[in-house]
C-alpha cells in the first residue's frame, strides 16, 4: 500500500481501506477527514488537537500520547481514529486501535504456544508506533484489565511510542479510581477535554 506524504498541517490523502483494516481501524470510522480544529468548534480545546497533530514528527521521538475525556458521542473515537490515520498518511505503518477490553485477552494469551496472543501483546505493548485504546473504563472486569493496561501503558512509556486514549471518565474520575494510571499519564500525554451535545442525539 502506498501512502502519499504530506507536510504537517496540509490535508493529504490518507491510507487505503486494506490499510485502515490491518490497523484494526473501525469500519464506521473509516471515511473521517484530517483533525483540524476547525472541525471540532465545540470543544473549547480544540486547537491542543491541531498542535498535536503539528508536533507528531516531534511525538515521534518524545513518546506524548493524548487523552481524550468526554461524554458518549462527543466524537473523542473517531478524532482519534483521525490522528491515527493522519499517523498512517505520514508513512507510519506500524499503527493500531484496540478497545480497553481487548488488552486483557491479549495478555491472558500472551505466553500460550499458539502465536497469535504472543505477537498482538508485543503490537500494544511496543511495536505499534502509534496506538489507540478506546473506551477507557468501559472493561466489563475493569479493576483485573487495568492491571494489565498499567503494564501497557509502563512499557509504551519506556519505548517512547505515542498512545492515544479515549475516556468517558473525567480527569478527576481517572485519579479517584485508577491512581497509578494517572500517575503514568502525568506530563506525558496532552489532554482534550472533549465537550458539547452529542452526536448521535
């Protein structure tokens, strides 16, 4: 697949659809567009999404991720779809979305012979260059998956490989219920408050 390289902060043509689904890319989310603030002019925060995405060559190197707070429907995962695909039109081949849910069975088989488990822990927990955890919060064994997501996200920190996380939580709901995972965020990751109505209202 062939990607056609851009200058940052010009729209470019972003990755084709077989593409999109080796990164595990959302159908749904498929179409969406470059994330200019402009895009967005209901989030008061709108243009810490555009420098973001100005500094990714930088985010490269330094591993800042971005957290993505907001109530159901106001578009927090298709902006990060948005940034992953913009990662993906820059040539960065190794990019990934994952729902929060998904870590735990990766991890759960991680050591099994078989080495499908094997190799999708090492996509998340290193490899992939940019990755996507979607739905923060929404694990449906939420304190035994954040045990495994802390060990995620420890290590992405290590290897200075961006991440982009998406919460309906509030900054003060993450530090009440998982510490330790604010801890890790702490001045490694760009926060975007995403706020007004929903979208799918």
């Amino acid at each position: 697949m062939n990607y056609e390289r851009h200058e940052l902060g010009e729209p470019g043509r972003l990755p084709g659809r077989k593409a999109k689904w080796k990164a595990n890319i959302p159908t749904r989310y498929h179409k969406v567009t470059p994330p200019w603030a402009e895009d967005f002019p209901q989030f008061d925060e709108a243009e810490k999404i555009t420098d973001y995405v100005l500094s990714m060559v930088e985010h490269d190197h330094d591993g800042m991720g971005l957290l993505l707070l907001g109530d159901h429907g106001t578009g927090k995962t298709a902006l990060a779809c948005r940034v992953l695909m913009e990662s993906m039109a820059r040539g960065e081949h190794q990019a990934h979305f994952c729902f929060a849910s998904e870590i735990d069975w990766a991890a759960r088989h991680r050591n099994e012979e078989t080495p499908s488990g094997a190799k999708r822990w090492q996509l998340i927990t290193r490899d992939a260059q940019w990755l996507v955890i979607d739905d923060l919060g929404m694990e449906r064994d939420a304190e035994w998956n954040r045990r495994w997501l802390e060990e995620v996200l420890t290590s992405r920190y290590a290897w200075k490989v961006p991440t982009i996380i998406t919460s309906n939580w509030s900054e003060d709901e993450i530090k009440e219920r998982t510490p330790r995972l604010l801890q890790l965020m702490k001045d490694s990751y760009v926060v975007v408050n995403c706020t007004g109505s929903s979208w799918r209202d």
